[in-house]
C-alpha cells in the first residue's frame, strides 16, 4: 500500500554495500520502527510486525459480544 508520503507499509530490509537496515510502517497507527546493523537485522527484524501487533493502538484488543 503506498501512502501519501511515498512510504509502503510493512516490513523493509535494505541491504546494500553498506550498514544493512530494517524498516517496519503501520498503516493503521503510522508508528515507525528502524533497525540498524547486521545483527540487529538479523535477529531483530522479523519480531517488528509481531511485537507492534500486541501494543498497536489502532487494533481492537478483544472483541466484545
């Protein structure tokens, strides 16, 4: 999804002839989270959507009925 701004929500890895770095946009709350380093990326990037998830305000917690 491309936003106003040109970003694209979701989970992004750069990886370049430099410092290798990870991206992660909500599209439903735009909090932003970067990743810097080789490791850091390695261990860390795949958790960003998963974690964000669990304190994303924008998402219900329960569904009332």
């Amino acid at each position: 999804m491309t936003t106003a701004t040109g970003w694209v929500g979701g989970l992004t890895i750069r990886c370049g002839p430099g410092t290798p770095t990870a991206d992660y946009l909500c599209t439903a709350c735009w909090h932003h989270i970067r990743i810097v380093g080789r490791d850091h990326v390695k261990y860390g990037a795949r958790d960003l959507p998963i974690t964000h998830r669990a304190t994303c305000p924008a998402t219900p917690k329960e569904n009332p009925q």
